[in-house]
C-alpha cells in the first residue's frame, strides 16, 4: 500500500531527474545563446570592416580624380566642386586616410576657383 509519506518520496526521486534535466537543458542553451551572439558579433565585425575598406577605396579614387581633372588636366575648379573634394577628404580620413591623399587634397586646394555664374 503506498502511504502519503512513501509517495512524497517516490515524487521526490522522480523530481530530482527532472530538475537536474531542465538545468542541463537550460544550461545548454544558454550557452549556444551566447556562442551564437558571439558568431553574429564577429560576422557584423567582419562586414562593417570590408564596408570601411571599400568606402575608403571609393574615397581615394575620387580624390585622385580629383586630382587628375583639377591639377593634372586644368580643369576649371568651381566652388561647388571644392565643398565636394574637401568632404571626400575629410571622410577618407575618417577612415583612417594616408599622406598620399593629403598631398593630392592640397595640391587640388592651391588651383584658383572659379566663379561659375
């Protein structure tokens, strides 16, 4: 016959499994939780590294463009064209921009504006 006192041990033995399973369990998760944040932070890194890399490509091209058509070629600089090629330069080096394009901006600031009316 299964008295009360048996049957609060019988429950006691079959709870202790079932906890410890649900910790192991929880346990587990937690951690692939953070393994996976981990792997999406490294991922974003990663991404937001080749977006600096290539905007700071695209950034050196256009101020040796702008060099090329300014200083090489002669053409006309308007004031206009010298807000851009100053805001190209400044985010160039934002990202980390070298002496090179330093050079090329002021050797494009030296030519004379011209009023374009």
């Amino acid at each position: 016959m299964l008295t009360i006192a048996n049957a609060i041990t019988l429950a006691g033995w079959l709870a202790v499994p079932v906890c410890s399973g649900l910790v192991v369990a929880l346990r587990d998760q937690r951690r692939r939780t953070r393994e996976a944040q981990a792997q999406l932070a490294r991922e974003e890194d990663e991404h937001r590294r080749l977006v600096d890399k290539g905007m700071k490509v695209l950034l050196r091209r256009e101020l040796v463009d702008a060099y090329r058509d300014h200083v090489s070629d002669g053409m006309p600089l308007t004031v206009e064209r010298m807000h851009e090629i100053t805001e190209v330069h400044a985010a160039y080096n934002g990202f980390g921009g070298n002496g090179t394009g330093d050079a090329m901006y002021e050797a494009i600031c030296d030519r004379q504006i011209h009023i374009v009316k």
